[in-house]
C-alpha cells in the first residue's frame, strides 16, 4: 500500500486524508500543530514546522510521493523533497502562487488576462501608481494574503493614500486595478500524470468580509464564459507542467469576459460542493491524479450551494441536518474562533 505525504495540517489535508484512504492509500501528515484537522483522520502526523530538516527527512523516508494543502508551503522545503520523491503539483506551482506579482507575470506570460498591476516597494511609487489607476485600484500584500487580509480599496479619487504604506505592514505591495466585476467564479481543474485534464463546473462565488460564504453551481455564466475560463485552468495546468488539482478565481465582467483573479496550487474551498454533487469530488480527483490513476471527467449530477460555517455558524449544525438534500462537513476544530472555518454545508436544489 503506497503512503502519501501531506503537507499541512487543516481542513484541506482532513478531506484529502479522507479520500486518500478510500482508494487505500495511507497519509502522514506534517503540520506542527498538534492533533490538526487532518491527523484526525490520517495515519500519522510529524509534528514539526515545515522547513524542519530532520522532519522533512523523515516524511521523506515514510512516504512514496508528497502533496500540499495550502500554497504558502516553504519552496525550498518543497524542492528539497522533490529531489527524494515525487512532489505533486510542481514546487513552481508553490513559487509562482506565494507572490501576487509573481502570479500576475506568469499569467501574463502565458496569455492570460488579470488586473493591471504596480509592485509597490514604498508610499511613493504608491502614489504614483494610484495617479496612473486614475485614484482607484485594490492595494494588498505581495505575499501571504488570505480571505481578503492584509488589503485595503480604494475607492475614489479623493482617496486618502498617506501612510497606506506602512499601514499593511511595510512589506512589499501590489496595487491592482479595480475590477468592476459582475460575478465571481472559480473553476477547480485537475491536470494528470500523463497529462490528462479534466474540468468541474464553475461555482459562482459570494464573499463576506473577505471570506468566501457561498458557491452555487451552475454560475449564472454562459456557455462562452464557462469555455474562456476552462481554457485559461487548461493553459495554467499546461505551463506548470502541473500534476493535482488546482482552484482558479475568475472575475467576470458585464460583457462575459473572465479575468484570472489568482490560483491556489491545491482543493479549494469553492470546491467542496464537488463532493455532494459530482460522483468523484475535488478531493478524490487530486488524489487520483497524482497517485497516477484514471481521472473523473468532472460530471456534476445536481445543482446545489456550499455554504461555509464560519465561527459561531457551528450552531447551526442541528438545523442543517434536519433538512433534507443538506451534506454537513465539520472540520474537527475545537474552538469556534469569529472568522474560523469550522465546516461547510452543501445542499442540493
Ligand atoms: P483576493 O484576496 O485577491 O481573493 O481578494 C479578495 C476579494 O477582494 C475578491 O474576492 C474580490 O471580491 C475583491 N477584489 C480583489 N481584487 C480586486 C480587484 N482588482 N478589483 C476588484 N475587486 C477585487
């Protein structure tokens, strides 16, 4: 029975854990938190940081193959492993997501529209870019942003910009343009070892601060939309020469047109409808694809909205089950913290 290595302890190495076991394969999970989401329902876990060498050594030594669960993977400890074993998706995919600059240019490169971009190293080549984006435009941090942190928008003209430096944190920016979107969407693609690649449907994606609340499949999108936006997942795959699953957000503007927001090099949130609505889920596809095995192609059976339950939406739990057609996924977290992703729910219409 081969073993693969996760590394990352959340929800995320949880449910791929889950669907390693039901095709028999075993999982040990590096993560340096204690008893993770994931060690739940694993083999085993390492408990050590991620660039920890002798721990890396010893996931090496354990297992036949290595994944992630989240894009801010040390790339060096990434490599590292891929010189003992194989490491699914590419550490490239790692490198080209951790930086949103990095990202942008990469897309750029192979064709690919996103928002136009600044790199922003200090408060004066802000305001500069600020004056070329006419005042507005949406500020983040190059690196290690998540659910909507670490960004600030810009909204008009008149737009107060003095210290907005240094208010997120005196690190390297990026200043986008604004994006006057219609929609949200995300398609979540796998891409095998012999190349294949499959598509699931686009969810069309709701926020709350920051935070994705729902995805609803099918997106309220067209047939050409939906055709852009398989294509762009495609050519990404393609030029990573990337093995796994991979989550690509699109904003859709009034005309159809989807712009690449960013990827995420694993399962994705805006996925875990996949896995009440298709006969193989987003979490099974990424292990089949780089385990080797035959990929699903992606068919969906129903319609149906995931909903997030976020911190104290924990206590809902007894209503959602009550309902029919309603699939509830807890995360194992102990504590229900505001803005904590304790679960989902995905309910079929
Ligand atoms: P991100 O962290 O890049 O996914 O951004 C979080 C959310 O902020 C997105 O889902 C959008 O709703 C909004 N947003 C981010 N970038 C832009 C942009 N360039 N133009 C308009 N809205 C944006």
């Amino acid at each position: 029975m081969r073993t693969i290595g996760i590394i990352g302890g959340g929800q995320l190495g949880r449910m791929l854990a889950m669907a390693a076991a039901r095709l028999n394969f075993r999982t040990v999970i590096l993560e340096p938190q204690p008893d993770c989401p994931a060690a739940q329902v694993a083999n085993s876990q390492i408990v050590a940081n991620y660039d920890d060498e002798a721990a890396l050594a010893k996931l090496a030594e354990a297992c036949d193959l290595i994944t992630y669960e989240f894009e801010n993977v040390p790339v060096a400890a990434a490599e590292r492993l891929a010189r003992a074993l194989p490491v699914y998706p590419p550490p490239k995919a790692l490198e080209v997501s951790q930086d949103r600059v990095t990202e942008k240019q990469f897309l750029n490169g192979c064709g690919i529209e996103t928002a136009r971009f600044h790199a922003i190293d200090d408060q004066e080549q802000l305001e500069q870019a600020l004056a070329d984006f006419s005042g507005i435009g949406v500020l983040k941090t190059r690196r290690l942003g998540y659910d909507g942190k670490g960004q600030r928008l810009f909204h008009h003209k008149t737009d107060d910009a003095a210290g907005a430096y240094m208010a997120l944190g005196n690190v390297p920016l990026i200043l986008e343009s604004f994006i006057a979107f219609e929609r949200e969407i995300s398609i979540i693609a796998a891409r095998g070892t012999d190349g294949a690649i499959a598509c699931f449907d686009p969810a069309e994606n709701i926020h709350r601060n920051g935070i994705l609340h729902t995805s609803t499949v099918p997106a309220s999108v067209g047939e050409t939309t939906t055709a852009a936006a398989r294509a762009a997942a495609a050519t990404i795959l393609e030029a990573l020469g990337y093995v796994g699953v991979i989550g690509v957000e699109f904003f859709v503007l009034a005309d159809g047109t989807p712009i690449v927001n960013e990827i995420a090099p694993r399962v994705h949130n805006s996925g875990h409808w996949t896995e009440a609505a298709c006969v193989v889920s987003q979490f099974e596809q990424h292990i089949r694809a780089v385990t080797g095995l035959a990929l699903s192609d992606g068919a969906r059976h129903s319609d149906c909205v995931m909903q997030n339950l976020i911190g104290d939406d924990i206590e809902d739990v007894p209503a959602w089950l009550a309902k029919p057609n309603a699939l509830v996924h807890l995360y194992g977290k102990s504590e229900a913290r505001p803005g904590r992703k304790m679960g989902h729910v995905t309910w079929l219409i």
